[in-house]
C-alpha cells in the first residue's frame, strides 16, 4: 500500500517545526515503527537526515515510542502503543499525520523526540516505599487481598509513554500520577507514607507545568494500557485527605 | 597483556556455608570513608538500579548512567514470565540446594558452583525485598504469595505479576533509583551513552560518555565502575532484545583488557512469532508458558507443508493422522515441556526438512485445540452444563490463561489463534556470555565489575526460565553491594579522582576520533543495512546449530563485512546534535567485532552443551554431546584483532554429579 | 498576575496557615474550588426553578411577584444570595483562569486536532461558561437590576396579606419581556449552554472530589444527566409558554 505521510520535523526546542510530505510504500504486516524504518531508509539513501523518533523494545512495555497519529496518541487502535500498531489498519492511499506528543511540560527535542524528565521527577517526589535493601520482613508476612493486589497491578501497569498527556488538551499529567499513587497507596506496605507521597507528588506535578484536569477522560481513552480515572478520583480524594487532615 | 592469570576468588568452605562466612569475614568500608568513596554505575536496569539504590543507601556517592530517557525504560522491563526463588512456600520439596542444582544442570554444567549456589541462597531475600518495594506480586485467596513453575524443574517455585513480571520489578528497582536520585545520593545521568572505559594506573577509574542530546563528549572519574550493561542478543539483529540493546559498554572494556567469556553461549528461544517480512526489525516472545497447554507440529508430509506455505491450505485442514507432534515423538516424557535449547533445535530441524508452516517456510504450529477440548469437557463436567458448547467453554478457559499472549499475537499478526494454530519459530532471546567476572564480581581488570545479563557467571550454557530477573536484583541487591567492599576497603586513602589526568585525555580523544572516523567515510550504505547482514551471517553460521566450517566461513564474512563498513558506511546528521544513526554506528562497528568472536569461542569449543550445537558433536540420534573431559572450562578471551586469545578457567564440580541431559 | 492567590495573601497574615494558600494554589486546589462552587450552583437551580414556576400559575401573578418579595426582603436569603453572587463569579473568574492556564500547559496544538473526549461538552466547558455568563448578565440585567435599582416596575399594593407593603410587579415585566422573540431565543440558547455545561459539570464535580466508584458512579451520571436535561428543560418551558400565552 501506498501512504502519503505527513510528519512534523523539527531541528530542536528552538526551532518552530513544521510538517514534511513523504510517500511510503508500506505492507499490512509492517509495524508502524517498521514502515517509519523504511522511510528513514529511504530518506538515508537520498542522504538526508532520517526522522528522529524513540523506539527501543517494540513490544509495547518500555514505553519509548510517543507518535500522534492522525490526532491521536499511538494511533487509532485502542489500547495498543505505536510499536504495536500494524499497517494493516491503514489502507491505500491513505494521508496520515504524524507529531510528536505535544505539552509544554514535554519540550520537543528533534522531530517526534520530546523530553518527558518531568516524568521522572514526580517519581522522585514520592513515587516510592522507602525500604532500603535488606530491611525487608518475609515476603508472606502480610497478605494483601488478591483483588486488591490486582488492582494496584492494574494501576502499576502504566509504562510512563505520555499518551495521557499528549491526549489531555490541558496537557494533564493526573492520570501518570495517579496510577502511581494509587499503585503504591492501594497496598498495605504504601500506605505508611501515603499522605505525603500524594502532597509532593501532586505539588511537583504542578511545578513540572503539567495542566489541571478537567476530568474529560481521553486520557483513560488513549492510555495504551487502559489505565481508569478511577485512579485519578482517589488522588483527589487522598490529596484532600492530606491538606485536611495532615498536620502539615 | 597475555600472561593473565584467572582467579575465580572463590572463597574457602562448604558449598552452603561459603557465602555466609565470607559476608562475615571480608573487609569492609566505614560510613565516614563510603561518603568519600565514588561508583560509576553504566545501565540502570534490573542489576544496574537495584545496585545503583543499594550502594547509595549505604552511602556511597553513586553516578549511574542510561542511553535511555529514563532508567524506567531498560529492558528488563520486557521479562514475562516470573522471576524464580527457594521460598518453598509451596511446600513441594524445594530448597536452595534444589534451585542450585536445577540451575547448574539447566546450565549443561558449565558454571562455576560457587556463584550458583550464592544466586540461590540470595533468591528469597530479593522476593521480601520486592514485596517491600510494592511490587504487585500475583496473590491467592487467601493473600499469600502465588507461585507457577516453569521449563526444566518440578517444583512450583516461580513468582509473578501477570505477564508483566519484569516490568513490575524494574520499576520497583526504579523507584527505588528515584528515592535515591530524590535524596541526592544517585547523580543520574539520563541520555548519556559510555563509549570508553578509562584506566589510571591498571585501575578501573572512570568512563568518557557522549550526551546523546548534545553530542558533548564528557569524562567522568570515580573510584571504581560497574557494568550493568545487559546483553548482547542484537549482534543477530532479529531478536527478542530491545532495538537499543547492545555490547559497546562491554566491548569497550573488552578492548581495556577485560575478558569476554564464553561469547558464543546465546540462548535461542523456542516459541517467538516468526519473521513475516524483510523489513522486520525485532521479534516478538511468546511466553514459555503456552508450552503447558499447547502442542507443536508440522505437517507429516512436505506436499501438505508447501501447500500452506503457498496459502492453499491452513493448519486446520490438516488431518490429524497427517501431523507430526514431533516433540511428542523424540522426547516422550517431557515432551512439549522439553528445555529451551532442544525446542528450539527441534523446530530448526523439522523446517530444514522443508516442513516449515508459514510462507518462508520458517514456523511451526503451537496447536491450543487440544488444550480447548480438554478445558472445555472439564468445564461442562464441573458445571452439570448438558448440551455444552465445548469450544467455547474451552476457550473461555485458554483466554483467562493466556488472553493477553492471544491478544498479542493477534496485534501482531492478524491472525486469531483461537481459530487457527499459532505459527512459533525460536528466535535469540538472551545471552549466557558476558564479560569474565570472579566471585565478587569483578573482572580481571581491577576495579571493574559487571552485573546481571552483562556478566557471564551464573547461567553456564543455557539458562532455565524466570531466572534473569533473578540474577540481576541478586548481583544488584545482595552480592554486589558487599563484594564492591573488597576492592573499595583498598581505596579507601585514594583522593576523588580527578578527570584531568592523561589518561582521561586520550581516552576522550580516542573516542572523538573514533566518532570524526565513523562520520568521515560518508559512504553509500546505511548503518541498519550493515546491522542487517551481520545478523544473517551470525544466525547461519553460529545460530542454533553450528559447524566447524560454517564457523570459518562465518567468521570470514564478518571480517569482509567489517571491511566494508569502514569503506561505505554512511552516517547522516551531525556529531553534535541528536543522531540516533551515529549511535547506531558505534554499537554495530562493535558488534563487529564481537561477532568475530563468538564464532571463535564456538569453534574452540569442540562439543555440544546448552545453547551450543556443534553438529560433529551430537549423537546418531542428533543429541547434544557433551565432553566434559576436555570443555568443562570458562573460555574467557582477550581480544586481539588478528587472532583473540584464550584464557581457560577449569570449572569444578564438587557437589552435583556431571550427568548427560536426556529428556526421552 | 492578580488571582486568588494573591488576593488571599493579602487577607491572611502569616499565621502558619501559608497552607491554605498552598492548597488553594495547587492544582486539585483550584479543581476543588470549582467542584464545590458548581455543586452549590447546582443546588440553587433547583429552588430558583420551582419559585419561577409560579410564573405559569395563571394568578395574574400574584404568587410570583409575593415570592420574588420573599427572596428580596428575608434576611437569611438575602444573605445567601450574595454567597451565591460570589460563587458565580468566583466559578467563573477561576473557570477562566484555568482555561488559560490549560491552554498554555498544552502549548503548541496539533494540526489535526481529534483530541478523543468522551462528550463534547467536556472539551468546551469554558466556552460554554463563558455563554452562560453572557446569559445571566442579560438575565440580570433585565430583571434583578431593573428591579433593584431602578424605578421602572409598578408597585402593587393590593395583595391579600402584602397591603400597602408595595411589592414591585416583576410578574409584568418578564410577561413584557417573554413577548419578544429575541428575548426568548437568547434564554433558549442560554439554557442549552447550562443544558451542555451541567451535562459534564455535574458528575465531573464528583470525580474531583474523589467520588468514583464502579458501583456508585454510574448512578451520579445518570443522575446527572437527568438533572441536566430537566432543570434546563424546566426553565425553557417558561419563557416559551409565556410567549405563546
């Protein structure tokens, strides 16, 4: 099949962008990555730059990929990252738009490339159990409720791509956040610092220049490994709790 | 540099007691001196970060270093299965012995005791350790800890977080990594890409890294350096690894001095979605699992296979007298469940005989109707259902199993494996070789260590399932952070090192020149394109069967192929700006190299173990043959570009007794 | 920037309770302020909707004028019609804020703009607030401020049990107004505005108090589209009756 592509390049931050028209040649079997391959071969053997853009497991769990497609984060299939995204979902001839995920807090460094540090600094903030190594008791000495356990699974699952944010037209990070807290805040062992994990969390999301939720719910939508806003009402919940009832 | 001398360093003692008396008696480093006292940590993955949050906890200043956006990203994150310990909560007989002795076995017998036994003993503590953490572990009813078991063992000793175990421990290794980066304790150097090691005075001292962002060439000192570097499966390009995944940290110590051991030992893994096209970049793993419900065949006769290779005919139209379970057949009483290794041979086998199940000819069929059937009957008995549909009841069943694997395979393909048995062919899936290492984990070179995949310590020949997750938070969590002490105890009057010595100055313009030379050749020929057919040569000649000719020829061809690269390679965009094809150019200007030697180290080795098949070295029935008379040694290789030298460490066994391997 | 933070600097003094600005500033803070303020909105339309029902009750209205006095003259209403004044333009003045504060975390947006939003309600809420408010100026502008503040509405003297009080006939003056299309037209439009913005503000305000559960949420929604549907529709049938009356 024949694409005609539509992709944003840009030198880096400073440079204003702009999109690029290619036509591929591509195959339904062909991963989205793989026809992007095939263009930068393409652009390589008319020794032009190819089209920056992160990858790195392409099986959908490191979370590296980050492209809009036609609009949206990852592409048109729900639940499914870029990598996972297969060709055989497009058709002839179709145009196909592609930009890198777009926030203020995720400066763009080349093309499809952009920054998301501000991820990890709200990990740092709190998005851990303080144990050090060795201080652990046995791993059976508190039974957590299997439910429960899945749940904080089904939060933990998250693989910090982005999409959330990219599809947020605030540009929030709430849903990220949120899955950590409740990942770690749902389980016995998380909830001894659960209080303040939420505060710093909560407040170094705002200082990274995330916006405010609006509670829309594309990103639960978007979000490749169908996380539930579920997750964002309880950090709301355990945000309140810890401004009222905290003693500081 | 020839007349190195091997030391395993293993402590004197009883097997049991060995690790135990010497955490007892090692020296050890002050609070007050471990503030002074600097790591380098390269990869911040399962072994990198856990060991990265360790040895800051204890106070040493720790400077770890990604290629990544975030430490989060490292592929540990992909492991599906599990992770493997000696809790015995399962109360089925295991025991650390077991785990030891299992794991050495699995190995073909190729690893050192001592190692083995301490990764076993450390294994129930990293289970607490990660509960602690706030690792979702998969849970009973009644709250407690799950386990499954997995390929080549008879006990249940595998922990899991659905298909995602990997994932759950790395982030939980990096939250851990963020507390420490938080306390500032860790510097991260997130995008930043080691392209030498640095040597002051024979020591290991520090490493010049290029900022993938900037281009910026830096130096960076501390007393001592880690590798967590992982492994080095993409020197075949089609791999399970991760597009990133490379052996440059490695390889550039390797050319310091450090030696490369047992390079050819890669573990091929049975069951991946195979090749669909030229343009295919990496494969896909289907978890191990599927092989307790699913059985493999091929069509009996070679007409039926090249009839579904022409799309005339699908696997359901095949008569059941016209399959071949071959599994079944050769290995009666493991039959499906057979290890790895032999999986994965088989298939090679039945689709060299042209009776491979997809258009390349290259697949074989991993078949659930059976596994329906069954499931759906016990259903419809176990809930009084008259009239059942059983197909669908039995689906019911496999999807609550296996539904994300279906559902992948799916995305993957297009296909609906419900209907329609799944196509499966091994693809390379981890690498046994790694950097030589003693008990302490460190290298020849002093003051260098390497962790997990990166090392070559523990899994000898072929590695047993869920047990890489274990030996990287083993090396990370609990043995490293107290061997690290034997050689920093030393260093403790050795001032901060500084980066203005000589020997940082060359190694930086080393590395500058190295770049301005890869840049300047401005041939013809794209990076991936080289990549690409250094894969194909290391999978025919040195893949899942190999002979001593072929490993000539093969060993040829990487040689011509490197020529050519350095005549034709052509390297797009600037050295300092982001320019993910000059990355790309450096790891595969290394995997050149390594390349070479893996077909060295495997025509050397005159017998088959493990992931190792020589095919002069099987019996008439085309078994593995193994000589432990002559090969029950660690080939560790310094590298010499005209030809590499070997370096024998005689392996030991003093408590299991050297069997051959039979699944029959 | 002049906001609420600022402003409440001013009022509170450095008596360690820098918290209350901190979480007012925060972003579930300022999502907090929303929440409660329309959650009070939303009980006010309600009591406002059965009181201009009495439009409709055919008393030449005496009913309606009565009770436009009760809610003018009693001083515990009056008193919560100046919360009520102030929740307004609070929820309205932060609404704004946060729109444009939004708008600039986003940055640069994409050209083919198809961001996935479960209602279209959700993505355009300050759009549609900003309706509303145009509407309730209009709307308060031709009945509260005329009432108020100028002497251009009759008194009556003659109700049973009002005699001699004077209540003002505001009963005549929207009968007057409801004659005119443009004027229904703009109420009808401006209802459909609240229709929209309630239709995602009701449960959304839940969800930002923390108030999502699998069993319970479906019911607020649910609840919270009727709501958004009758209380609108209620107020809509009454400049149209009159209009045709």
């Amino acid at each position: 099949m024949k694409l005609n592509l539509k992709v944003w390049r840009q030198k880096n931050n400073k440079d204003e962008g702009r999109y690029e028209a290619h036509t591929v040649e591509a195959t339904g079997d062909m991963s989205f990555l793989e026809m992007m391959d095939v263009l930068n071969e393409q652009l390589i053997s008319e020794k032009k730059e190819p089209v920056a853009f992160e990858h790195d497991c392409r099986e959908g769990i490191c979370g590296s990929c980050n492209m809009v497609i036609n609009g949206k984060p990852h592409g048109p299939q729900q639940g499914t990252t870029t990598c996972q995204l297969h060709m055989r979902h497009f058709n002839d001839g179709d145009s196909i738009a592609i930009e890198p995920f777009r926030s203020a807090a995720f400066p763009v460094i080349k093309d499809l490339v952009v920054d998301r540090s501000a991820f990890d600094h709200i990990i740092q903030a709190g998005g851990y159990i303080s144990v050090n190594t060795g201080q652990a008791p046995d791993g059976n000495a508190i039974p957590i409720e299997k439910d429960l356990a899945g749940q904080s699974f089904d939060a933990a699952t998250c693989i910090g791509c982005g999409a959330c944010v990219a599809a947020c037209p605030n540009g929030s990070a709430m849903l990220f956040t949120s899955a950590k807290v409740a990942h770690l805040g749902l389980l016995p062992q998380g909830k001894v610092e659960h209080t303040k994990r939420v505060k710093n969390m909560v407040d170094t999301m705002d200082k990274e220049g995330f916006g405010m939720c609006s509670n829309i719910g594309a990103c639960e939508v978007e979000c490749p490994k169908e996380i539930s806003i579920e997750n964002i009402a309880m950090m709301n919940r355990s945000y309140l709790a810890s401004v009222f009832g905290g003693r500081e | 540099m020839s007349n190195i001398t091997l030391n395993s360093n293993e402590p004197k003692g009883g097997l049991t007691n060995k690790w135990t008396d010497y955490r007892g008696s090692m020296n050890l480093v002050a609070p007050n001196n471990k503030r002074n006292l600097e790591v380098i940590i390269v990869g911040t993955g399962l072994a990198g970060a856990s060991a990265a949050s360790t040895l800051a906890e204890l106070g040493y200043k720790v400077k770890a270093f990604t290629f990544h956006d975030s430490p989060r990203r490292a592929h540990s994150i992909a492991a599906q299965g599990g992770i493997n310990a000696a809790k015995n909560y399962q109360n089925d007989g295991d025991s650390t012995f077991r785990l030891f002795y299992d794991t050495i076995k699995g190995g073909d017998y190729r690893s050192r005791e001592s190692n083995v036994h301490r990764l076993a003993e450390v294994s129930t503590n990293i289970i607490d350790q990660c509960v602690a953490q706030g690792v979702p572990f998969a849970r009973e009813y009644g709250g407690l800890l799950a386990n499954r078991s997995f390929g080549g063992v008879q006990v249940s000793r595998t922990f899991y977080a659905r298909g995602q175990t990997g994932q759950q421990l790395l982030i939980g290794a990096y939250q851990g990594l963020s507390r420490q980066i938080s306390n500032g304790q860790v510097e991260m150097y997130n995008r930043h890409e080691m392209l030498d090691l640095v040597l002051v005075d024979g020591k290991a001292r520090g490493i010049i890294t290029r900022n993938l962002v900037t281009g910026k060439i830096d130096r960076h000192a501390a007393h001592c350096v880690v590798l967590a570097t992982g492994g080095y499966g993409n020197v075949f390009y089609l791999s399970t690894n991760a597009m990133g995944c490379n052996v440059s940290a490695g390889w550039r110590s390797v050319k310091k001095g450090a030696l490369m051991a047992n390079p050819c030992f890669t573990q091929i893994h049975p069951t991946c979605i195979p090749v669909s096209g030229h343009y295919q970049s990496k494969l896909t793993l289907m978890s191990e699992s599927l092989r307790n419900d699913g059985r493999v065949w091929v069509p009996k006769t070679k007409a039926d296979a090249e009839a579904i290779q022409r799309g005339e005919k699908k696997g359901v139209d095949i008569a059941e007298a016209d399959r071949d379970y071959y599994l079944e057949r050769r290995y009666p009483a493991f039959g499906n469940l057979v290890p790895r290794d032999v999986a994965s041979r088989a298939a090679k086998i039945a689709c060299d005989e042209g009776k491979g199940v997809s258009p390349t000819g290259l697949a074989v069929f991993l078949d659930f109707a059976d596994a329906i059937q069954r499931y759906g009957k016990a259903e419809a008995i176990s809930k009084g259902i008259d009239n059942p549909d059983i197909v669908k009841l039995g689906e019911a069943i496999v999807k609550a199993k296996y539904g994300n694997l279906f559902q992948m395979y799916e995305k993957i393909t297009g296909e609906d494996p419900y209907k329609n048995p799944m196509k499966i062919y091994p693809a390379v899936h981890y690498t046994m070789g790694g950097i030589w290492v003693d008990y302490n984990l460190e290298t020849n070179v002093p003051g260098l260590f390497a962790l997990g995949e990166a090392n070559f310590s523990d899994h000898g020949a072929n590695r047993l399932g869920a047990s890489a997750l274990m030996q990287g938070l083993a090396d990370g969590y609990f043995v490293l952070p107290y061997t690290i002490g034997t050689f920093l105890s030393k260093e403790i009057r050795t001032p901060k090192i500084s980066t203005d010595s000589p020997e940082f100055a060359t190694a930086e313009r080393d590395v500058t020149d190295r770049l301005l030379k890869l840049k300047s050749i401005n041939g013809t020929q794209s990076v991936e394109s080289f990549h690409r057919r250094l894969g194909q040569i290391v999978w025919e000649y040195c893949g899942m069967s190999r002979t001593a000719e072929g490993l000539k020829t093969g060993r040829q061809k990487i040689r011509d192929l490197r020529d050519e690269f350095y005549k034709d390679v052509f390297i797009p965009g600037d050295l300092e700006d982001y320019n993910p094809e000059l990355e790309k150019a450096t790891r595969v200007a290394d995997f050149l190299e390594l390349g070479e030697l893996m077909m060295v180290d495997a025509l050397d080795r005159n017998e088959s173990c493990g992931g190792h098949f020589r095919e002069e070295y099987s019996t008439d029935e085309g078994e593995a043959k193994r000589d432990d008379e002559n090969y029950a040694y660690v080939s560790a290789w310094e590298w010499d570009d005209n030809q590499p030298i070997l370096h024998k460490e005689e392996l030991k066994f003093e408590n299991v007794e050297l069997k051959t391997r039979s699944y029959k | 920037m002049l906001s609420i933070h600022s402003i409440l600097r001013g009022i509170i003094f450095y008596n360690n309770m820098n918290w209350i600005i901190n979480f007012l500033t925060s972003s579930i803070g300022k999502k907090l302020v929303m929440s409660l303020t329309g959650l009070f909105l939303i009980t006010f339309l309600p009591v406002h909707l059965l009181g201009n029902l009495l439009l409709l009750k055919g008393d030449g209205g005496e009913a309606f004028n009565t009770y436009a006095y009760f809610m003018t003259n009693n001083p515990l209403i009056k008193f919560t019609s100046y919360g009520l004044y102030f929740f307004i333009l609070l929820h309205a003045v932060q609404g704004v804020l946060l729109a444009w504060q939004n708008k600039k975390s986003k940055g640069k947006k994409s050209l083919v703009n198809t961001y996935t939003n479960k209602t279209w309600a959700s993505n355009n809420m300050a759009l549609l607030g900003i309706l509303i408010f145009a509407f309730l100026c209009i709307h308060m502008g031709d009945f509260w401020f005329k009432m108020k503040f100028t002497n251009r509405i009759d008194i009556i003297d003659s109700y049973a049990g009002y005699e001699g009080v004077g209540i003002k006939d505001l009963y005549s003056r929207v009968s007057l107004a409801f004659k005119q299309l443009w004027i229904v037209l703009v109420y009808l439009i401006g209802l459909a505005a609240m229709a929209f913005h309630l239709l995602h503000g009701f449960a959304s305000a839940f969800q930002t108090l923390g108030i999502n559960h699998k069993k319970y949420t479906p019911i607020i929604k649910l609840l919270g589209i009727g709501y958004s549907i009758l209380i609108p529709l209620g107020f809509a049938i009454i400049p149209v009756i009159m209009f045709f009356k």
